[in-house]
C-alpha cells in the first residue's frame, strides 16, 4: 500500500521523517531558460539541473536498491533533471515502469517545464505516479519571451513570442489533462525581480482555477554566465510578500530546499553517502542486446489470460516479460485516444518502444505496418496469453492458433485510428 502522507515535498509534517531520491536520467531539455546553465558534474551546487552523473533506467534500479538498504525511510523517487523527463521520453518512462515494478510501495513523482507531459499521462497514472510538479513562470506570454531564450517542439524550434504561446498552451493542457487523470499537481514559479515577481498572484489564481493544488515560488539564483546573471535575488521580506499574495488562491509551499537533479535524503540534509552509491551505479556497464532493449510483449486481452481483443476496441494493453518461473505481468499501458488518424497507431509506437511483439485478436493493415516500422512485431493470434507468449520468446509454432474470424480484418478495415465501428 502506497502511502502519500510520506511525501515530504508535498507533505511539510513529513520533511524531517521521510526521504525522497532523484534520479538523473534525463539530461535533454527541450527549452532554454535564461536563469538556468546546467553543469551536470558540479558537487558543491544546490540548484535544480545540476547533477555529478546520468544514469540509465537499469542503472537507477541498481541505485535504488543499494540506496534503499542505507536508506530504510526512502518513499519517494523523482525524476527532475537534469534536463526535462519529457525530452527523454523513453529513459524517463522506462525508469518509471521499472521502479512501479521493482519498487511497489515508493510515491512516484515527476517535476517537468509541461511542454511535452501530456502524451505520457495516461501510462503515468496507470503505473500511479501520484504527484507532478509543472514549473510554469507567468500567463502572460510577453512576460515569457523574456524567460525562454526558444522552445523546442516535435523537431521545430520556436523563438520569442511564438516560443512563450506554445509553451503556455501546452503547459495548461498538461495542467488541465494530469488534474483529469487524477494526478496531484504542484506549480512551481521562479521569482525573477522585474520580471515576472509582480504577476505571481494573476498566476496563482488562473491555476487555482484550474485545479492545482499548491504552488511553490523559488528565488531566483542568478547563475554565471546566463542571460539572468546580472539580476539580484529577492531577499526573504520579498518572498514573504509574494507568498501572502498567492496564498489567498493556492496553498503556497515554504520548506521547498530547491534541490539538485541527483538529490537525495531529507529535504535539506542531502546525504553524502548516497553521493558515493550514485557514482558506484553509474559506473555499472549494462549489456544491452536487443532482447534487452525490448524485453516485453503487450498483449490485446479482455481479462489477461487470452488474446481475444481487437487493437482498435482496445482501450489499454497488458504487458508481460519472461522470467524463469513463467511470464509476469508488468504492467498495464493505456492506448492513444480514438480519432488520431495515423499519429494513433504512431504515438502507441512509442508507448510500446520497450516491446519485442504485440498479440492482438485483429488488427488492420495500416497500424499493423506502422507498428512494424516501429520495431514491434505484430501477431495476430486467438488463444492463451502463454501460448503467444512461448512462440515470441521460444520460437514455438502457432499452428493451432489462429485468428478468430470474428476478429478478421479485410480491406475495409482502414486502420483510422478511430476504433472499430
């Protein structure tokens, strides 16, 4: 049983008791922020996008685990950095499917600028990653151009006003989508003197508004050799201010101890120790084959035991892997919303980047080659789970397994990517 009393960030009476772990794996950042210079090997700096290593998802599970012993009050793990988790989709993803796997008890967490969150917040509830913080600095797009040198979106960069209006319209609809899901979510705004400091309280309300739950204004710490070098940081009378300004609309957070993208322990008592054990995982070589790379099968199932669904009437995918006492079920993925057109059976590509195969009952010829483009192989089968499973991962026959013709698709299945009529 998850507890989410034990979230010290979330949770002020929990600072002192309970400890939370970072894991840096996402160094690409997908905007370029004028307060911000991201040294990742830099020890002696406290500031977020700082970090003394990158680690792999496997890496950070043999962390964790070294961690856990030193650490028995551990009961969050966050991915904050270095750069964005969504402009490392599949690192930070496949981190987090194997922590939920590894690690059942731990609050998952993530803290993200939003630009690129909300293909993956349906698999983010679904593997229970209860709290996201979106660090979201104005809603006023002129005030933003002068935050974000440009923004880089689907391969295109934005600069300027475009870049501001972008980032805004896609972190409310992150905000808006994570709150549908369910998801408690956390506000953070750097105070920038001169700036954005006299329009924190219009932020603070437009949020409430759309459900946040608390919000967390940093300090501005000006950095070397960034455009913001030059500003001073608000002193605490300031900062006082601003917090009694947006606490008439949202729950201000005051014990925030703006940690590092690699922090780990109490909040303000960052431990040496796990220094040390981060430096020793990373060191870790992990032998990747492509059987590594794609360990898992997902499988169109009605109840998870047989393959007896269409891809398109499937609304999540269960995903199983080989281990030596049989095949364990690792999670449960949900699909791409209906009426996406080809970007459907694309955007499931990418949820099923870690998938060898996929089972389904039926399937038509377009998703079927845009899932194989994709790397998956696509098997069209009516029977037992295990029996697809022994024919992906032992080679076996399906000879006596074949396609309910209930579930046959012919040249009139387009494969739109709006369900099945």
């Amino acid at each position: 049983m998850i507890d989410f009393k034990k979230h010290p960030c979330f949770n002020k009476e929990a600072k002192g008791q309970y400890a939370r772990v970072h894991l840096p794996v996402a160094p690409k950042c997908n905007i370029s922020c004028n307060y911000c210079n991201r040294k990742f090997d830099c020890v002696n700096e406290s500031r977020p996008g700082v970090t003394s290593n990158i680690l792999s998802p496997e890496q950070s599970i043999i962390y964790l685990t070294a961690l856990q012993k030193k650490m028995p009050q551990l009961s969050v793990v966050g991915i904050a950095g270095p750069g964005d988790p969504f402009a490392n989709p599949e690192e930070t993803m496949e981190t987090l499917r194997q922590v939920r796997s590894n690690f059942p008890e731990m609050i998952l967490c993530v803290s993200s600028n939003g630009l690129n969150i909300a293909p993956y917040i349906n698999e983010l509830a679904t593997l229970k990653v209860s709290h996201v913080t979106i660090t979201i600095n104005s809603l006023d797009p002129k005030i933003l151009e002068k935050v974000y040198r440009w923004v880089r979106y689907e391969k295109k960069g934005y600069f300027g006003l475009a870049g501001a209006e972008l980032l805004l319209r896609k972190q409310l609809e992150a905000i808006t989508k994570l709150k549908s899901a369910g998801i408690t979510v956390k506000a953070n705004a750097i105070v920038i003197p001169g700036i954005n400091d006299t329009h924190l309280g219009a932020l603070a309300k437009g949020l409430s508004e759309l459900g946040v739950d608390l919000m967390n204004t940093i300090p501005l710490i000006p950095v070397e050799e960034t455009p913001f070098s030059d500003l001073t940081e608000p002193g605490s009378a300031h900062m006082k201010e601003i917090r009694k300004e947006i606490g008439a609309f949202l729950p201000p957070m005051t014990h925030c101890s703006r940690c590092r993208a690699d922090a780990a322990g109490l909040l303000g008592k960052d431990s040496t120790e796990a220094m040390e054990l981060l430096t020793e995982a990373a060191k870790v070589r992990i032998d990747k084959g492509d059987a590594d790379k794609r360990p898992y099968v997902a499988v169109a199932s009605n109840e998870g035991i047989l393959v007896n669904q269409h891809l398109g009437e499937a609304d999540r995918l269960y995903v199983f892997k080989e281990t030596p006492n049989g095949y364990k079920l690792v999670n449960q993925r949900v699909t791409p919303s209906k009426g996406n057109g080809d970007s459907r059976w694309e955007e499931l590509g990418n949820i099923l980047s870690d998938c060898k195969a996929i089972l389904v009952g039926g399937i038509g010829p377009k998703p079927s080659k845009i899932l194989g483009k994709s790397g998956l192989q696509v098997i069209e089968m009516s029977g037992l789970i295990d029996q697809g499973m022994d024919a992906v991962y032992k080679g076996t026959e399906l000879r006596t397994i074949t396609k309910a013709e209930s579930f046959k698709c012919g040249a009139g299945c387009s494969g739109t990517g709006t369900g099945c009529g």
